[in-house]
C-alpha cells in the first residue's frame, strides 16, 4: 500500500469519525407542554389608556415525544397597551433525569382575541445541562392560552420544536 493510500484512508476514517460524533450530538426535541399562571404581578402605567406591565409565573408539566416526562417553569415579562405590545418569556425545562433546558421566546401580542389566543414564535436555547450539555438551538414553541392577561387565572398548552447543535 502506497504512503498516499494510507493517508486517504487516515483521512476518510478521521472524517468518518466526525461525521458519526456530528450525527449523534445534533437532536430535533419536540415537546408538548401543559401549563398554568401560579402568580402575576401588573402595574398600570398611566401614561397611555390601557397601558399595563407585568410579570407572570407559569408552571406545568412537559412530555418529549420519546416519553420522557418532566416540569416546566415559565416567567414571562410584558408591556402591553390595551392588549397590544412585545413580551419576553424565559422558560426551564427539566426532565425527570435531570436534563435541563433553557430557552427564550420573544413575541408581541395583539388585542384582538385577547382572553383565547393562539400563537407560533421562535426559541432561542440558552442554557442547558445533562443529555443537552453543550448543545445550541432554536425552534418554534406554538401554543393557545385560554384566560385575561394579567389574570392569576390563565392556562396553557402547546407544542415545541427545538433543534439542538452541539
């Protein structure tokens, strides 16, 4: 075998290597997700009609669609004027193994439908631990939210798409 076949085959075994470490670290995750506000804090703003800024904590549970199950932490932060404005949502997943994963959904919201609402948005990961350690991502969260903003009484349910990268 010539000096040069040696080293085709070093590199095509090398990149075959990559390929397969590359393969088994990239993941798509798709969840459906159950929640409910467990507390909200909003503050009137006077400066507008219906100008209104607020917090709200969710909780619930979440299921990976190969069966893993777990709990998920919601904070959402919002401007709104008469139902119409941008939030923030920061969210933590965490699995019964005991992998976390950290995202963040940005949005707005319009008045129109503002007790029932049904919306699609990109994630962005930023944080993760356990079988997501290391990994980067986004994807989309589409969910329905049943009840007033700003109300203790809110619930929701969902799906996520979240691709993951190491």
């Amino acid at each position: 075998m010539t000096r040069y076949s040696i080293l085709t085959l070093v590199v095509a075994g090398l990149i075959g290597l990559y390929s397969a470490d590359a393969a088994k670290s990239d993941e798509t995750l798709k969840f459906k997700y159950y929640g409910h506000v467990v507390s909200s804090q909003t503050q009137d703003i006077d400066d507008a009609e219906g100008h209104l800024v607020g917090i709200t904590k969710w909780s619930g549970i979440v299921e990976s669609s190969d069966g893993s199950v777990g709990t998920g932490h919601w904070e959402s932060i919002y401007d709104f004027v008469k139902g119409a404005g941008s939030y923030t949502t920061y969210v933590n997943l965490t699995l019964k193994d005991g992998s976390v994963l950290l995202y963040k959904v940005v949005g707005t919201s319009k008045p129109e439908n503002a007790a029932a609402r049904t919306v699609t948005l990109p994630i962005t990961v930023t944080g993760r631990k356990g079988r997501f350690a290391g990994a980067k991502g986004d994807g989309t969260a589409t969910g329905t939210t049943i009840g007033q903003v700003g109300s203790s009484n809110v619930e929701g349910y969902g799906e996520l798409l979240i691709n993951t990268k190491k």
